[in-house]
C-alpha cells in the first residue's frame, strides 16, 4: 500500500529538484525526506529519482508514478472540501498569496464584500511576486494563489492545479517627457528598438511579458536598469533612464508628471492574471466564496 504523504513528498522533490529544498518546502529536516522517499521506493519496488548535475530527477518510474500523485492528491483535497461542507464550514482562514498590484485592484475589494456577505471567512495575505505565489500554494503555504500567466510557469493544463482566469490587461508605454515619440498619441514598440530600458529582474513574470512583446516586434530589449517596483521603474523613465512597458493597473493612481504614457500598437504586452488552487480544493466551501469574490471584483475593474 503507497503511503499518500509520501506521495506528496515525491512530487515537492519533483517541483524543487533537490532534497534540500523540498525539505525546506515541508517543513521537513533532509534526511526525513530521504527517509521516506526510500520507504516509497520500497513500497513501489521501483528507483523513483536519479542524480542529475547538483539535483536529482525522476526516473521514468517517478514520472508514472508522479501523475498519479497529482490525481491523487486532487481527489484528497475534494474530499477535504466534500467534509468541510457537510460540516457546514462556513468559518475559518483562507491563506491568499498575491502580487502587490492584485492586492489593490481584486483582493482588496473581494475582501470588503466578503466581510458583508461571509463574515465567517477571515483571509490572511501573503504579498508575492507572480512567480512565487504557484510555489507557496504547491508547497502548502497557500491555499489560493492570485498569479500571472508566464512562459514556463504551471498553467491551466497543469494536474496539479485549477485555475480560473479573472482579467487581462495591457501594459502602455512609459516615456520621458523629453523623448521624441512622446506626443504621439500611441507608440510602436519597434520604434523603441534603439531606446535604453527599465524592467523587471529575470524571473518576474512582467519581465517575460516585456521580453516576449519586443521579441514579437523583432528586437531584444536592452534593459540598462531593472526594478520590480513599478514605482521605481516609473521614477527612472521620468528621469530619462529609459523606456518601460507598464501594467495600465499599476499606473492608476501613480504621479505620472514626469512621463508620457502612451497605448502600444501593433505587437503589444499583456498581463493575464487568474486565480488557482490545488486541484480538488476549489469547491472547498471557505475556498469557493473566495473565488467567486475575486471574479466580482475583476469583473468591476476599468476596461481602459
């Protein structure tokens, strides 16, 4: 009989690719991960991971083994969900990671309306950059994660996961005052080719939104400053740093004095946000009203 907590412990090593931080990801000392991972090779009668360079890798036998785990897993979270309703749980914490300008456009509002409507869900929020919050709510740190569509990151097609999509906006054109395509009424990313730019570090999801818009346009992006405050990024193009493409979202409410912002034409960025939770999880009834509060709010966001 396979052990379902070791199965969980198989599939964190799988997303870490080390021991040691899926250890650290469990909450869990090494040598018990190792532990247990040797009592499922036991249980399976079959090698499940192989070194690889500093990590490890799953054999093909860990692999099978794996998708399984995801259906699993699934299946144990709505069962989790399934006795949580017909104990009426209508009370309780809901751990939300998100990114900070999520927080203020969708989580903030779902919150006020859901203090009128479920005033016995409190929700407690992790703020995380698009490309953490998946991780924390694999790794259990979460129970619903606000996050960004990326190259390379878990999507809807991903076992693990269900995801619900709630908005997608455009990021405009951040520009000096001073520069020459500035009192245009809308720019062309290939007419930036030759600018300096400010964006994100590596990793963040609206880096690879930049990177992947100018790479349609037909150039790459000469980034001389990188930030992952869109406040900083704003303050350094106004400063004539550079050139930034911007969430719309994260421009509301900024001093924009020393700017010029401007809509992109032609090959142009955007953010898809969505919503997601373990697979399973997500008719779990202190999860579901969350939901449900995150779409009513995107839904009211400004379309322009």
């Amino acid at each position: 009989m396979i052990d379902p907590r070791r199965l969980r412990i198989l599939r964190a090593v799988a997303d870490h690719r080390t021991v040691t931080a899926a250890a650290a990801a469990l909450y869990l000392t090494p040598s018990a991960v190792s532990q247990q991972l040797a009592a499922l090779e036991q249980e399976t009668g079959h090698a499940l991971l192989t070194r690889s360079g500093r990590g490890v890798r799953l054999t093909a036998a860990g692999e099978i083994l794996v998708g399984h785990a995801n259906e699993v897993l699934a299946q144990l979270e709505r069962a989790e969900a399934e006795l949580a309703a017909y104990a009426g749980g209508s009370a309780g914490e809901v751990t939300v990671a998100a990114f900070a300008t999520g927080i203020a456009e969708v989580l903030a509002p779902a919150i006020a309306g859901l203090a009128l409507e479920h005033p016995g869900i409190r929700l407690r929020v992790r703020d995380a950059e698009g490309d953490q919050s998946l991780p924390m709510l694999l790794d259990g740190e979460a129970d619903l994660a606000l996050a960004v569509e990326y190259r390379g990151g878990p999507g809807a097609e991903d076992a693990r996961l269900s995801v619900l999509p709630l908005y997608a906006e455009p990021f405009d054109a951040v520009l000096p005052s001073g520069h020459p395509l500035a009192d245009l009424p809308a720019v062309s990313l290939a007419d930036l080719s030759d600018s300096e730019w400010v964006g994100q570090y590596p990793g963040n999801p609206c880096h690879d939104v930049t990177l992947l818009a100018c790479e349609l346009a037909g150039f790459q992006p000469r980034f001389r400053h990188s930030s992952d405050d869109f406040r900083a990024v704003t303050a350094l193009v106004g400063a004539g740093a550079g050139v930034a493409l911007v969430p719309r979202s994260a421009l509301r409410g900024m001093d924009l004095k020393e700017v010029q912002v401007r809509p992109v034409t032609g090959a142009s960025a955007t953010r898809r946000v969505f919503a997601a939770t373990r697979r399973g999880a997500e008719s779990h009834p202190l999860i579901a009203p969350v939901l449900a509060a995150l779409v009513r709010a995107s839904e009211r966001l400004p379309t322009h």
